[in-house]
C-alpha cells in the first residue's frame, strides 16, 4: 500500500501543542514521516501547515512566508513570557491609555522594526533552546532581529484590552510585539490571545480541525 504524501491546512485549538497536532495526524494517516511548517503556542489556535510523506521535502517553501494574526492584548501588567500563561505582574497604577495614544504608538512599530526574541521561544542560541534555559531561571543577552511589520491594524479597545490584526515577517514574535508596545506605552502589555489567520496566501478559512484530519483527501499540492 502507497504511503500518504501530500499537504493539510490544519486549524489548530489553544491548548495542544504543535508537536501534538502532528501525532493526532500521524494517528489518523497511519504514517510516521509528517512535519509541520511553524510552531504555534500551545494557548495560540489558528492555521498549521502540516506535510505528509514525501511533501516533508517541501515544507522548507512555506516556513518563510508572511504571517497574519489575531490578537489580543492586555494592558496595565506585564508576564515573564510575555502571554497569559507566564507569571502575571500586575502593575499597581498604571497610566489608562487613551486610544489616540495607542494609535500614535502602533504607528511607530509599523514596517522594519528590531525585536529581542524572548527567553521563552523555541529560537536556539549555543545549541539550546532559549525556553529551556528560561526553565532554568537564566536570562541571557539575545541580539535584536531585524523584522517587518507590513500592516498592524487595531480593531478594538476599551482599556485594559485591545484587539489587534497584524501581518508579519516570518520570524516575527507577536509576543514579543505586544510587550514592547505595553514599553511604549509606559504600561505593560501580554498577549492575551493569539490567533493565526494567514500563512501566506493559506487561510485558517480552508482548514480542518485536527479531529476532521481522517476524513478527508490530501492536498497534492498548496
């Protein structure tokens, strides 16, 4: 019997990992070899790209597109990973922003922007990963990365909450976008919520959640 090969555009719950995406599939399609293009956080939901079989040779096109985003942040503390899920530090007064102000703010992180990934990522600096050292109680000096914010766009706000929509580089820390804007701000900020919406020209739209991922016909291509 011919191994499955081909694509899924998978729309990933908060909660699992991206990890834990790629075993529900490897269940469901009775194979081993099947990669996905992009880790999302566990609490974020949105679109994975999953490769199956012999299309794992391919993922590599699809890690470097443009990635659009839902989210949702928290004004007036800040969290050592930057989310909901990390140690909340509730600030005792902080100033209440006016949106006029936080307009005028989002302005400045528009287009090149230099971003410190945060101890808590995936990224690798001396061979390890900079979450396990942060699991470790380390912090260590990160060099900023030059990134590109081609739209940021904010959909709602009544403090303590703003809803904004962004299109990023790949490479991009939402994270670490909304805790240098709660800096700006004189306020702090996390992420609240995550939702990714867009890989690409790939929508969450077209995607399948994880428990559909049987019943349906691989994509021979994206």
């Amino acid at each position: 019997m011919e191994s499955p090969s081909g694509f899924l555009l998978i729309d990933k719950p908060p909660g699992p990992t991206s990890h834990d995406v790629v075993d529900m599939a490897r269940r469901a399609l009775g194979t081993r070899k099947i990669g996905h293009a992009g880790t999302l956080d566990p609490f974020a939901s949105g679109l994975l790209i999953l490769a199956v079989g012999k299309m794992t040779k391919e993922i590599s096109k699809f890690v470097g597109l443009d990635k659009e985003y839902l989210a949702k942040l928290k004004f007036g503390a800040t969290s050592d990973t930057m989310d909901r899920t990390g140690k909340i530090e509730e600030l005792p007064q902080p100033p209440l922003v006016k949106r006029g102000a936080l307009e005028d703010i989002l302005e400045k992180f528009r287009g090149e922007i230099d971003q410190v990934p945060p101890m808590y990522s995936a990224k690798k600096i001396g061979g390890k990963k900079l979450y396990e050292l942060a699991r470790e109680g380390k912090e260590i000096e990160r060099k900023p990365v030059r990134v590109t914010v081609h739209e940021l766009e904010l959909l709602t706000y009544g403090w303590p909450f703003a809803e904004i929509r962004t299109r990023v580089s790949s490479g991009t820390y939402i994270r670490a976008l909304a805790d240098d804007i709660g800096k700006a701000l004189g306020c702090g900020a996390y992420l609240e919520e995550l939702r990714r919406t867009k890989i690409g020209p790939y929508d969450v739209k077209d995607a399948l959640k994880p428990e559909n991922i049987a019943l349906t016909s691989l994509r021979a291509s994206l």
